[in-house]
C-alpha cells in the first residue's frame, strides 16, 4: 500500500468500486482511507481487501470525515448531484464516476460550488486516459488526421441493464467524452432513437446522431442487448482514417492513409473523385492501466490545484447532449438543440 497522503474516502463498492479502490490505494501519495456501501456483503470484501480502511454503511460519516480529503463517488447518477454537492461544501475535493449528473442545472451548480471552495471536481471518463484515445488525440493535434469529417461508433454488449437510466447515459457516454476530448466542441443538434423491449424500463437500443457547425458528424450506436460484445470506433480525417477497437489485445489503433481528393473540373458539372489507398500502420501504445493514470492524475491535481483533464465544465457540456438525446427519444427522433454550457 502507499504511504499516506491524500486520505480517500470511497461511497459505493459495487461494480466499478473495486476497481477504483484498487489503483487509488496504489498510487503514490493516496490511500484508501474509507469505504461506504449500502451492502454489509460488499463491505466485508471491501474490509479484508483494504483492512486499514474505515467501512460503514453511512455515506455521511465519510463526506463529513474531517480527516478525510478527497471523495470517489461510484454511485448511480440519480444520486451523484446531493453527495457531490455534500462532499465539496464539506471541502472535499471529488471525483465522480460518469455521467456526473442526471441536469446540466445540476452539474453547473456543483461546478460553480467547486470554483468558489477552490476544490477539484473531476468526473471518471475513463477512456480519455487509455493509451489509444491519448495516440488519437495526438494525431489529431499535429494536423496528421487533418480536419476531422466524423466519428463513428457501435459500443454493445449483453448487459449489464440500469434501471435509473436508458443505454444512452450508460454507453454512449463513454463515446460522447471521447469524441468531445477529440474534436474539441458540442455539437448543435441531436437526433436520437430508441426502444425499450421490456416493459416500464428505460431503452435498451439506441442511435444517436449528433451534428455540428464545422461539417463534423458523430454517430453512436449502443446495445445492452446484443449476442457479442463490440467496442469499434470509426475516424475519419481529411488525410488519414483511424479505427479504434478496444477489445483488440494488441493492435488497437490501425492508421490508415486513405481517402479521397473531389474536385471540379471548370465548366464541368461532374465530379473529379479521385481515391488514395496507402500504408495501414498499427502504433506502439502506452500499455498503463487507464484507472492508474487517472488516478495519479487526480492525485496531481489536487497538489498542484491544476485543472484535471476531465474536468466538471466538460462533463457537464455532455450531460446537455444527453439531456437533448433524452428529448429527442421521446419525439421519435426529431433534431434537439444542445444547451451549450462549455
């Protein structure tokens, strides 16, 4: 275990808590200080995983813990707003799995809470800290993709159902944060569609098309209900075209020199299109376990009071895409403006 330094205190050891225990507890300068989980069966794996650790089953003894520095809250998102919101008037800094609320006037309150108590609120957009989304966004910043045209995703799997909200806040998040963090803007407008097989639960199924000003369009598509398990992203570039799988063992990211060049050619109606087929490549990638970059980098910023990479104003633009992906599932797929709260 680490030598003491920032005092953590993590509310939910359920599903993704364990995880995020684990690579706090061994990052340089944290501990794993407390744990709260309604369960007493999580807790007492959490106990003997962690045996220095307070556990309990009252989230309040931790976000009122006066030795306590910092929160995790892994928690569903209809609960996030109150203890983020507790946590930080009792002036921890906090970071909060996705999305990091369930309203954008919920989230922009808590930003607003955080700049006034000069604390860090992060969210856990885990993906952005992956080697492969870290090599895209690389080759995005040096010009060597070009002017983005698009991204394309299909992120599905059988399981695991929420019950407090549709796939889209479950799956498409993690899609969302990426092609944000890529290309840098909201979009305008989003359609979206979707369907619920099982009666008085949130869709299961669903399609979100997101367009923006500068000729950028996103495409998500995500399943709880399919046979395979697919997480495969589409780029595409003006000079080069990228796929990101990330259930690939090695090759994650495969760059592709491809596209096309259209012109006209003077006093002609038709079309010059002409199609360039290069090298494929595969680069070397930075193997580090996404949660412990992460967790070092929350750990950073905390000492540095710098702001984090997947910082609260950022989190809170995708929960307005959502909110209007929400609107527009209930029209059938009529376009929605997006709130733009960046």
């Amino acid at each position: 275990m680490s030598a003491p330094g920032i005092r953590i205190g993590l509310i939910g050891y359920g599903y993704w808590g364990p995880n995020l225990a684990r690579n706090f507890n061994e990052t340089p300068g944290a501990c794993i200080a407390a744990i709260s989980d309604l369960s007493k069966d999580r807790l007492a794996l959490a106990k003997a995983r962690y045996p220095n650790a307070e556990v309990t089953t009252e989230h309040d003894r931790v976000l009122g813990d006066p030795k306590i520095d910092a929160v995790i809250i892994a928690t569903p998102v209809t609960t996030h707003y109150p203890l983020v919101k507790r946590a930080l008037e009792n002036g921890k800094h906090v970071l909060v799995t996705k999305p990091i609320t369930s309203k954008v006037s919920e989230g922009s309150e808590l930003c607003n809470l955080a700049e006034k108590k000069g604390l860090v609120l992060m969210v856990d957009h885990t993906f952005i800290f992956t080697g492969a989304v870290k090599k895209i966004k690389q080759l995005v910043e040096d010009g060597s993709v070009g002017p983005l045209y698009y991204y394309d995703s299909v992120r599905i799997n059988l399981g695991l159902f929420q019950h407090d909200v549709n796939v889209l806040w479950d799956l498409a998040v993690h899609d969302l944060s990426i092609m944000q963090y890529l290309h840098g803007a909201l979009p305008n407008e989003v359609s979206a569609t979707g369907i619920s097989h099982f009666a008085k639960q949130p869709e299961n199924v669903a399609y979100l098309t997101c367009f923006f000003s500068d000729n950028f369009i996103a495409h998500l598509h995500v399943n709880w209900l399919a046979p395979v398990k697919i997480r495969r992203t589409l780029i595409g570039g003006e000079r080069q075209m990228i796929v990101y799988d990330d259930l690939e063992p090695d090759e994650k990211v495969k760059i592709y020199d491809k596209g096309v060049d259209v012109k006209t050619r003077e006093g002609a109606y038709q079309l010059l299109v002409s199609y360039r087929a290069g090298d494929m490549r595969a680069p070397q990638l930075d193997r580090k376990e996404a949660l412990a970059v992460e967790a070092a980098h929350f750990v950073e910023c905390i000492n540095k009071k710098a702001k984090p990479i997947t910082d609260a104003p950022s989190a809170v633009g995708l929960v307005g895409i959502l909110e209007a992906a929400n609107e527009s599932l209930k029209g059938g797929g009529r376009p929605v403006k997006v709130q733009q709260v960046l």
